[in-house]
C-alpha cells in the first residue's frame, strides 16, 4: 500500500508513519464487517486525520467505495466507482460554505446509500470530526444514520463500515447515552513509530528525547514545536490560551484546585466520586483522556498507551493529552 503526504506543518510534508496495529484494525473491520458504527476517539492532534486518510487508500485496494469527510478542513473526498455520485460530490463541495457543512455531512449518508442502490457491495463512510459541523444535539441522530446503513441498507451488500472520529470528551458522551457505536480509543503515536516521524523532519532540532518527553508522541503538537522553532514554551502557552487554562483555574473552587494539582502528579485521582465532576470539564476543555478501557489491544483501535507512565501524565484510567498539556495546567495552578 502506497503511504500518503501529510502536512504536519506549513511547507513541510511528510509521509504516514507506522500506525501498523491502527491500519490493520480498518482491514479487520473490512474483512469481517461490522454491526455498529466505531466511535474513535483519542487525543486532540493524535493522528486520527491520518489515519483516517490513509485508511482510505488502504480501503480502495480492499475494493471499496469510500466517502471520506472532514468539515474542519472544508474536505470531502471519494474514492468510488459510481461516476453521477461522483459528480454529485463534486457539486457539493463546489457549493458548500461554512454554514453548509452540516447540509454536507448528512449528505454523506445519502450518497453512500445511493451507492448501495447501485449495486456497490463495500461501502466506507470515514467521518473525521464532525461533530463540531453538526452540532452537539444532532451528534447521536448522525451515528444512528450511519448505522442504519449497516443494519438497513438500501439493498443487499457484503460490507458496510462506518468510522466516526473526535477529540471531545463531550460528544463522546452524548453518543455514550446510547448503543449505536462501539467506542475504540486511539492513542498518540508509540515510540518507534514517533521515531520515523521525527527522522522526517529537516534541519537541526533537539534531542529525540527531548521532543518525546514534551509531546508524548502527539504528532500535532510535533509540528506546532516546528513550526515555534522547537520552542516549546511558545507551544505550551499556545495550548494555555487556546484552552484558556488559567481563567479555567480561577473558576474552581479551594478543593477543586487541590484535587487538580494532585491530579498532575497522578491524572487517576480524578477517577473518583468526588473527581469525575472535575475530570468532565477537564475533558471538555481537551486537556484529558478518560476513562481508558485496558490495554487489551483489541478494545483499541490502534496501538493502546503503556499501562501508567508518570512521565508523560499517563495513568490507568486518564491520561494528559500531551506531556505540555499537564505542564500548562501546572504553570496555571502556580506550581
């Protein structure tokens, strides 16, 4: 399978990098099928994108019609042998404005049933962060419409799969109300994978250490550290802005901010009665990663983190998005 060009920062494209166990998940749900829709979700920047990108090559060679969609970046593509669905998606994307994405993302599901009426026996609808187009109320509605292309298609077929990935804690719990998906995490890049993608990078740069320890294997955040000329005190009060971490700090009470500080040290207090309130907003705000299921691989939809690694904020049941994302947090609280 050919690896695809990615751009991990301006004027810089690289080539997809490992993702092995990720990949061959997507070939699992290819070859066997699936009887919901796989919610995937991890840490903001992870490599969802990208994986979802290059899964549509790899879904092409597996013979399938793929739909690939990604409001954010004012992207859908399709890969699919039905030339009037094509034009149709052509048409679409030529027409849509920032207030039309939703319009788009529910077309998706139209289109892929008109390629099931065609006579197309595999069907791939890739969503990649949909959620923030549709809005937060219509987000189960959305993943009961794709899954009622799996269990109600238009006509016979061999295989539909329908992947959603997001970054919110949030919508990952609206879905959670009901049982319309199974719900696979996936985690920032591993090590030797980080490797690769590092290697790609020109010019001088610091220590793979350093960069490991600073990113966790984010490969967002390694081109937000390249594009801030490996600065990562101008990345980490870029992630404090974006997330506004410092007048989130101030609106928590005595024992909130004592239950947070310790929460640095060790994200698994928060796994508590009295921590969950707090581990809910810190998740809306992309700061964590809750609830981690074991690391069992097959509950993942790639390569699961180690079991704990205090280094990188990683514990048994949360986890920092990102090493920089737990020092932000420190630096509010004043430590």
């Amino acid at each position: 399978m050919e690896r695809i060009k990615l751009r991990l920062a301006p004027r810089l494209e690289v080539q997809f990098a490992d993702r092995e166990l990720a990949l061959k998940r997507m070939e699992e749900w290819a070859r066997e099928g699936v009887v919901d829709v796989q919610l995937v979700y991890g840490p903001e920047g992870c490599g969802k994108t990208a994986w979802l990108r290059q899964s549509v090559a790899l879904l092409k060679e597996l013979g399938f019609d793929v739909i690939y969609l990604n409001p954010l970046e004012r992207e859908i593509a399709a890969e699919v042998g039905v030339g009037d669905v094509k034009r149709r998606i052509a048409e679409i994307l030529r027409e849509a404005t920032d207030e039309a994405w939703a319009r788009v993302a529910w077309a998706t599901v139209d289109l892929a049933k008109e390629l099931i009426r065609t006579g197309r026996r595999k069907i791939a609808v890739l969503a990649d962060d949909v959620f923030q187009a549709i809005g937060l109320h219509k987000a189960a509605a959305y993943v009961k419409g794709l899954l009622g292309l799996i269990e109600y298609p238009p006509r016979s077929v061999d295989v539909v799969v329908a992947v959603v990935a997001t970054s919110e804690g949030l919508t990952r719990r609206e879905i959670g109300r009901h049982r319309w998906a199974s719900h696979r995490p996936i985690w920032n890049m591993p090590r030797d994978g980080f490797i690769q993608l590092y290697g790609q990078i020109p010019g001088e740069k610091p220590l793979f250490e350093e960069v490991w320890r600073a990113t966790g294997g984010n490969p967002k955040l390694l081109g937000e550290l390249y594009k801030a000329g490996w600065s990562a005190e101008k990345a980490l009060r870029e992630i404090a802005d974006e997330r506004r971490i410092t007048a989130f700090v101030k609106t928590l009470r005595d024992e909130e901010r004592e239950l947070l500080r310790r929460a640095v040290d060790d994200p698994d207090v928060l796994y508590t009665r009295e921590g969950i309130p707090l581990m809910e907003r810190l998740a809306d705000l992309n700061l964590i990663v809750d609830t981690l299921p074991e690391r069992d691989p097959w509950f993942w939809a790639g390569e699961p983190p180690p079991e704990r690694d205090p280094e990188l904020g990683i514990g048994r049941h949360i986890a920092w998005q990102t090493p920089l994302h737990r020092e932000a947090v420190r630096r509010a609280l004043g430590g």
